[in-house]
C-alpha cells in the first residue's frame, strides 16, 4: 500500500470501533467494508520493470481510450503521438515513471472536473504536468483528475532522478494519464489495450 491510504483508513477504522461501542454493529461493517475498499484502492503491487533503456513503460494501469498525433507546431512534442490511459476506480491508481531521466518540470494547472473517460477532460481537467528529459528525449506525463478523482499528486521535485518503472504519484478514485511522446518513439499499443504501469512496454525509441 502507499502511505496516502492511512489519512483515509484510520478515520474510517476509528468511526468503526466508535460505532461497535455505540452498539451499531451494521454501520460499523459498512465502514469496515469501505476499510476494505481503500486498503485495495491504495494497493501497490510489485512490477516487473523490462529491461532495455529504449523503451518507454506505461505510466499507469488501465485501459488505452486515445492514440493521436500531436499538431505540427505544438511545442517540442509535435508530430509525436499523445496516448491516453483511463483509470477506472478498480485500477492500481499509483503513477510510476515511463523513461529514466531528470524530472525537469512539474506544472499543477487547475481545472475542471469531466469524466475522465472523455477526451476533453486532457485539456480542461485540473492535472499536473511532468516534463522528464531522458539521454537523448524529452517527453510529457500528465495526471489528470476526473469526476470522482478531485487529487492529483506527485511525490517528485524538479530536479530528481528517475529511474523508469519507478513510482512518481498517485491519482486518488478514477482518472486519465495522457504520455505525449516524441516523434522518435514509436508506439506499440492500440485503443482498446490494457496496460499495466511500469512493466507494459508502450513505445520505444527508433530515432
């Protein structure tokens, strides 16, 4: 589990106990069944990170919904691919790092609050956007918040090194990560794929 889980699961676990004493034994298992729930949602479970420093692991878990070319003209990343991985609330929501690099910058950009699943919700919802430089690249990593997901959060300050595969953060109940990558990574996964961050291989890099 990550350490996020504690400032949910004691309350809960606390009002569970405090409902026991006070004789409401069915309130208090509702509250030790959303115990439950949290300890599952804040899971970390341990990730076989490929070897190979030319590929690009997914950032998250979840399913692929978007795969576009970025505009020619948009910033350092145009004429790359911009995936879009959808968290739903029963995915592994902790972010871990694609490329091994230097966190370069991390931007918080308030917004709305769209279900995560639509496509507007990568240019309109509150998110924080990572830029990591690797050897040879740059590419950008945004966590973005959805409309039951209201925290975004990102352990990692600029100036870090990251290893890939490596956890950087966390989305907190249901989500999108977009990865927008350079023309020089070639991506290999489709809509409709599942994926598994740190060990789901979705690019590499050709140039």
């Amino acid at each position: 589990m990550t350490s996020d889980v504690y400032r949910f699961l004691i309350p809960i676990c606390a009002l569970a106990a405090l409902c026991l004493y006070w004789g409401l034994v069915a309130v208090a298992a509702v509250l030790l069944l959303l115990a439950v729930f949290v300890i599952y949602f804040f899971r970390n479970p341990a990730r076989e990170i490929p070897a190979g420093e030319h590929l690009v692991v997914s950032p998250a878990d979840g399913r692929v919904v978007r795969v576009e070319p970025i505009p020619q003209g948009d910033g350092e990343m145009s004429g790359g691919l911009s995936i879009s991985i959808f968290l739903n609330i029963f995915n592994v929501h902790v972010t871990r790092v694609p490329m091994s690099g230097e966190l370069e910058s991390v931007e918080y950009k308030r917004g709305r609050f769209k279900a995560a699943y639509d496509d507007e919700a990568s240019r309109v919802n509150e998110q924080n956007i990572l830029t990591i430089r690797g050897a040879r690249h740059r590419l950008i990593v945004k966590q973005i918040a959805g409309l039951i997901a209201r925290r975004v959060v990102c352990w990692k300050k600029p100036g870090c090194t990251l290893r890939r595969g490596e956890l950087f953060g966390l989305i907190r109940f249901g989500s999108r990560v977009d990865i927008l990558l350079p023309r020089e990574v070639r991506v290999l996964v489709s809509v409709g794929d599942r994926v598994k961050g740190g060990s789901s291989v979705i690019g590499e890099v050709v140039g």
